[in-house]
C-alpha cells in the first residue's frame, strides 16, 4: 500500500479556513499593517498570553529571533556562555551567537534527545549566564528539575518550547517553567503564519526588555524616548497575527486530533521489536509536533518506508551541532566522545512528520505498515 499523507507544508495537514480570512479581512479594511498602529498584534499577544496561563507575551518576526531576545533579556549584555542542546534548530544557536555570547553543548538523554539537569549540571561554569532547556518534538524535557538546578545557581532559565504547544511536563505547561519561553510559528509548527515567534514570561521588566529588543529599543508611550541600545526590528505584522489569533482559538481541538491520531499508531508498534518510543513520566504529556520512534536500524527502515510514501527523518538533523561547519570554523566544535547520548540517540532516531490532517484510521494503517516493514526487516514472518 503507497500512501498519500496529509503535509504540513500546504492545505492537506494545516486548519486554515475562513477564521483567519475574517480576521485578515478586518486588517486590510483597516488599513493599519504595522503593529504600531495596529491592535491585531496586542490581540494576538493577550489571546496567547491567556492559552499559557502567563501574563506577558511579545510577538516577533520568528522564534530565532525570540530566543535571542530572550538570551539579551535575561544576560544584560554580560559577556559568557549559555548552555543549550547540540540537537537543536541552527536559529537557535545562531541565537546565542548574535548576542556575543557562545554556546556551551551539553549531553542529552539517547531516548528523548533532550538535556536532563544531570547533563546540564555538568557543563555548568563560572561563566554561564543562562541555560536553554529545549523540549523537542512535542516530548518534555525535565524542566521541573531544570528550573530548579538554575534557581540553586542563580542562573536565568529559558525554555525553547518551539516544538511543544499542548506539551505537558509533570502537569504543567512546557513554557511555564523558566523565565522565559519561546514558541515558533514557521510553516511546520502547530500553528503558523509561515514564520513567526513569540516570548512569554510572567516577570515584567523581562517583558519589557523584550519588547524593546524587537522594536528597535525605542520605547514607545515612554517619555523623552530614544533608542535605548543595539536592537533590531524584530516586529510582527498585523496580517500574521490575524492569522495566528484565528488558530488559538483552535489549538486545543488540534492538539486533540494530534495526540488521537499519534495513539492509533503508537498502538500499532506496540511490541514490535526494535521500534520504540521514549517513555512519558506520570503528569507529562505529549504534544506531538513529530513523532520520534526509536530504531535499531533508522536508516535501514527508513528506505524501506519511503517508497511506501511514509514520510520519515532517519537520525533527525543528522549530526550534533558541534560538528555543523558553522560552528567548526568558530572554533566551537566538540569531541564526539563527550556526547554519548547525543551520538547515540541521533543514530537510532527516527522521525515522521505529524499533523492534524492524519485522522486515527490513516495513522492506524501507517502504524501497521512501519510494524510490518520493521518485522521483515527482522525476517519474521508478516501474516
């Protein structure tokens, strides 16, 4: 059986509808394109606000560039490192770069491929300025003990929840735990207006920090204002709020189909051997972004499902980002050796796309196809 799955990537696997258009409709009858002049944004900002249960949240061009907002917010131009995963999108290192600071890698756990404390504790120096805990795929990384590791060393702690709306550690929200979090809106994430980003914190002055750094530092309302330092223009337009505060409204439903449609297939690669899934600790949820199994041989069962037109990412991004060219040439490349988990874990990953257009019955029958293909491979007998 060859499939046609629903992409992310155009209408087959994203729930834009005449929501947004009413709400694009209402930006371009009023003229007013630029946040400035605009409320679409501050709408946007209050209704996702709301949905994270925080009180503030500073809308931007991208979720790059919200983590470096978040890295300028939370060091105050004090010169160091920031911790963070080698198993990350490159804009968020970049991130890390742009504000002078540089990246310090640290291990992560070969199942989930996300930082534990224990890893992060390690690479700790008298130097670090903040730590970036990055939940990955929709599944949790261990924030609770995180954010308390960085409360003990007085260390600013930020989550890059890009990945992981509707993502749930120890009951409560991934995005909840740090100083600061940051969510994604390109075209694959959750929800979209094709880029996008924004950050949420409960602490006003972070906020505020925020909110200059994607403006240009020129504090509107304020009097006598001036541009304050160094700062790009960073701002949402009103058209991609429009269109991201039409999906808020919708997330919990999405999230919903995602996680029905993940468990038809989980089900089926229930026992199958040499596939896999990381296991959820009690109070965590999964908000499935992707879905990462874990393989014996990825690559292996990645030929065999590709032609059946399962969609697939054998060893995710590939390589740790210690080893990516950028880095290499800035000096900032690291020993494999000191990376086991992260090694480990790429080798055996492999990742399919998800989205709301894969109802239970499709991810039933995909479930049955990746069990099939994974227990020939293994030369069992399929009845």
């Amino acid at each position: 059986m060859k499939f046609d799955l629903p992409s992310d990537r155009e209408a087959s696997g994203r729930s834009l509808g005449d929501e947004e258009l009413v709400l694009l409709t209402e930006v371009i009858r009023s003229g007013s394109l630029n946040s400035n002049s605009g409320q679409m944004v501050r709408r946007f900002e209050v209704a996702f606000a709301d949905h994270c249960g925080m009180r503030h949240a500073i809308a931007c061009t991208s979720g790059s560039l919200a983590v470096q907002a978040a890295v300028f917010a939370t060091t105050e131009g004090r010169r160091g490192e920031v911790v963070t995963s080698p198993i990350t999108d490159f804009g968020a290192l970049t991130a890390i770069l742009y504000e002078d600071m540089k990246p310090r890698f640290c291990d992560v756990d070969p199942d989930t491929l996300v930082p534990t404390a224990t890893c992060i504790e390690r690479v700790l120096r008298d130097d670090t300025r903040a730590v970036i805990a990055t939940h990955l795929f929709g599944h949790p990384a261990e924030v609770d003990a995180i954010a308390a590791l960085c409360r003990a060393r007085g260390l600013p702690l930020i989550e890059d929840a890009a990945q992981a709306l509707g993502t749930f550690r120890a009951g409560r929200a991934a995005g909840t735990w740090g100083d600061l979090a940051t969510f994604s809106f390109q075209q694959s994430k959750h929800i979209t207006a094709g880029e996008g980003g924004v950050v949420v914190t409960d602490d006003a002055e972070l906020a505020r920090r925020v909110r200059l750094f994607v403006n240009k530092a020129w504090p509107y309302g304020e009097p006598d204002p001036d541009h304050l330092f160094r700062a790009p223009n960073g701002r949402m337009s009103e058209l991609q709020a429009a269109v991201l505060l039409a999906q808020v409204a919708k997330l919990p439903a999405l999230l919903e189909r995602r996680r029905a449609s993940a468990t038809a297939l989980l089900d089926e690669l229930s026992g199958v051997e040499g596939v896999r899934v990381a296991e959820l600790a009690p109070g965590d949820l999964h908000g499935y972004w992707r879905i990462a199994l874990i393989v014996d041989d990825a690559a292996g069962l990645a030929q065999r499902l590709q032609p059946l037109g399962i969609a697939c990412q054998p060893h995710y991004i590939g390589r740790p980002a210690f080893e990516l060219r950028a880095f290499v040439e800035l000096g900032l490349s690291e020993e494999r050796e000191r990376f086991p988990g992260a090694v480990r874990g790429l080798d055996a990953a492999l990742v399919l796309p998800w989205n709301e257009g894969i109802d239970p019955d499709l991810a039933c029958a995909v479930g049955q196809s990746i069990a099939g293909e994974a227990r020939a491979m293994l030369g069992e007998v399929v009845p």
